[in-house]
C-alpha cells in the first residue's frame, strides 16, 4: 500500500473538514426548517434526502423524458422546455425558449388550443392537436395542467401522435377495402338473385320444352329416322339436361342464406343412411363398400346436411378408379368446441395445390368430357358448412383418393 505524504495527509484532512462543515450545515438548517428533507435506512445506515437533491432527480427526469414537456406563462409564452420538445421541433432550445407556443401550432389547430389552454388556467384539460413544423403537419396529444397558486404557469406534456395515426390510417383503408368489398358482395348477391328469377322463369321453361319436343318427335316418328338422326336427338336431350342440372344447382347455390335456415338437433347418422340409399339405388353396378363410424347429433338443417353428404359421396363415386372397389370411410372424433368428420375414399384424387381451389364455382380438375358435372357441388358444401359456422377442408394426391374433413360446432343454435 502506497504511503501518503505528510502534504497529501493534510489536504485530505482539509477536504474532510470542509464536507463536514458542509455536512453540519445542512443539518442545522434542517433543523430550522430552512431546507425540507426525510432520512431513511439502507443496510442499517441512515441517509438524508433533500428536496435540493428530490428537485435534480425531478429535473434530470423531464430531461429525459420520452415525450415532450413545456411550462408556459399565462399569456402562452414558453418559459421552460425539455430537448424532447426542441428535437420535435427541430429547432435548438434558445429557439425555442421565449416564442409563444401558437408559433409552433397549425393555424387550423389554435382555436381549439386556445380553449383548451383557457380551460387549463383554473384546472387542467386534454386533447389533439397539429403541431406545424416546415412545411410538415406533427399531430401530437396534449396534457395542461395549472401550476397555480405555486407557480402562474401552466404546464403541458406533448405526445407524438404520428406513429398512431399512421396505424389509424392504415386500419382505416382496410375497413375502407372491407366495406368496398361487402359492398360488391352485396351487388353479387344481388345479381345472383336476379339469376335465380332468371334462370327459374326464362331458362327452365325452354329447356323443358325442347327436351318433351324432342321426345315427342323420337316417339311419333319411331322406325322414320335414321340411326344418326336418332343420335343427334339424343345428344340435344342430354345436352339440355346437363344444362338444367348446372341451373339447379346454381339455384340451390344462390338459395344458401344462412340468415334463414333454422337448426335443430339433427342425428346425422340417419341423414347418411338415407343419402347412401338414394345413392346406392342410383349406382348398383358399381362395386362399393362403406365403412362409417357413430356420427353426432348437432344442431343442422337436415336438408342442407343431406345435400352436404350427398354431394361429397357422388364426387367419390364418380371420381372412383375402375376396375377397383370403391370405399368410402366415413369418421367422427370430438374436437374442442367442434365435431370432425372425415369423409374419405380410394379414388384417383386430385394435385395437393388444388385442396383450396377445388371449393370455388366452376372449378373442375378433370377433363369435362370424361367426367360430367357442373364444377358447383363443392362450392355449395363449402357454402353449407359456412352457414353452420365451420369450415370443409379437402387433401388429396393423385391415385391415393380424396379426404374431406368437416368442422361444424358442437353447439350452434
């Protein structure tokens, strides 16, 4: 250990005794009250804080504040700031010192400001306003408060309100997207209606007469007409079938209005019975085995269910692969607040990227001349589980069958 010198030893003492004589200073005038402070213990050895030390904490803390804060005179004259206020500003703080605090305020804001701060003189008061700076708009948030009867200045703490309205803006446009698209939906609906008036009225009427007109034609001139003529007559009739069967289905597409089904306990093992009935009265020459688990009873609309399944067992048997027995699986497992069933089969599937868009209108994955149908079937058993409160997903690979999973609420009134 280093040995002081007699001269350090007695400049330490020196200091010593000043800091004590300075020390007994503030204790006497404590004592008299000249200086406001509380003593506390910190491992067992007291402290004395003072409000001389209270009022640098105070200030150091306004300095480094992370929002703006301003003492103003009662004629809004700016007589104290922080350098969060003047970097606001982008100005250097003797620029900013000594203006009146409406210099820095959009003219379109003072008014507003102006009540605000004549509010603030007797009390205290709160709002938005824009801050001018350049040519720039700053909207900001603004706190007053009066200092009265201790000080005639009020003071205002300043918040940056640019990142929120940003966030207000950006909200803003997508419910503006959202209520653009609600309103073109509600054209949609509008126009399909229209179609549905159309197509039951218009379109129906001439297809069912050129298909009995035909018929008559083949029936009364039996033996007339050549093999080709026959041919061709026969073409137009199942033509014009294929034709009323896509507007059927659009009909029954338009008619999903989950504003107007009304559920009710609905055992869906009893709605698969009758659906493979009529389906399998449909195709008996066709090799097909079932294989179905207990399903749930849950509020449905029996008819919609019924068509849901009836939809999903004809894509299976017409998507089935030849010469092979088709199976159909069909299971049920509790999940959460949710029934899953699992419709699946052994068919020729379809690519992975086409389990979304297989859902939409008219979209068909396998050539139209090999396989009929309308592209709509899906679309309604998307439509139908929507109008339940679930959702219908599908996942497939090509020549390993099609797996459609079924999401409806256990309760849904």
């Amino acid at each position: 250990m280093k040995q002081e010198s007699r001269e350090e030893l007695l400049l330490r003492i020196d200091q010593l005794e000043n800091r004590l004589a300075e020390s007994e200073q503030l204790i006497e005038a404590i004592k008299a009250g000249e200086v406001d402070a509380f003593a506390f213990n910190t491992n067992a050895v007291p402290e004395i804080y003072t409000l001389q030390t209270g009022d640098y904490a105070y200030r150091l803390l306004i300095e480094e504040f992370g929002e703006g804060a301003v003492n103003l005179s009662e004629d809004g004259l700016i007589v104290y700031t922080n350098s969060y206020f003047s970097e606001l500003l982008e100005l250097n703080y003797e620029h900013v010192i000594g203006r009146f605090i409406v210099d820095f305020i959009e003219p379109l804001s003072v008014p507003h400001f102006k009540s605000l701060f004549e509010k603030a003189l007797t009390g205290k008061s709160k709002g938005e306003i824009n801050l001018q700076v350049g040519g720039k708009l700053i909207p900001v948030y603004i706190s007053l408060t009066s200092l009265q009867p201790k000080l005639a200045t009020v003071g205002m703490i300043i918040t940056d309100q640019t990142a929120v309205k940003e966030h207000e803006a950006i909200v803003n446009r997508y419910q503006k997207d959202l209520e653009d698209k609600n309103t073109e939906l509600a054209q949609s609906n509008l126009e399909l209606d229209s179609f549905s008036y159309v197509a039951s009225h218009d379109l129906q009427e001439p297809l069912r007469k050129i298909q009995t007109f035909c018929q008559r034609i083949l029936e009364t001139s039996s033996g007339e007409f050549s093999a080709t003529t026959k041919d061709y007559f026969d073409r137009i009739i199942n033509a014009s079938r294929r034709m009323q069967h896509m507007i059927n289905s659009l009909l029954d597409y338009s008619r999903m209005n989950s504003a107007d089904i009304k559920k009710v306990p609905t055992n869906l093992n009893e709605v698969l019975k009758e659906v493979f009935s009529n389906q399998l009265d449909e195709d008996r020459n066709w090799d097909i085995e079932i294989q179905m688990e207990q399903l749930p009873t849950l509020p449905a609309v029996a008819d919609q269910m019924k068509q849901l399944f009836s939809n999903l067992i004809s894509n299976a048997i017409k998507y089935r692969k030849s010469a092979t027995t088709l199976t159909i699986r069909i299971a049920a497992k509790k999940e959460g607040d949710f029934w899953k069933i699992t419709v699946a089969d052994n068919g020729i599937g379809f690519e992975p990227q086409y389990a979304d868009k297989i859902f939409e209108l008219f979209q068909r994955l396998h050539s139209r001349f090999e396989y009929e149908g309308t592209g709509i079937g899906l679309a309604i058993c998307k439509k139908i589980v929507q109008n339940h409160g679930g959702c219908i997903k599908g996942q497939s690979d090509p020549e390993q069958g099609a797996t459609f999973e079924i999401y409806l609420p256990v309760n849904n009134s």
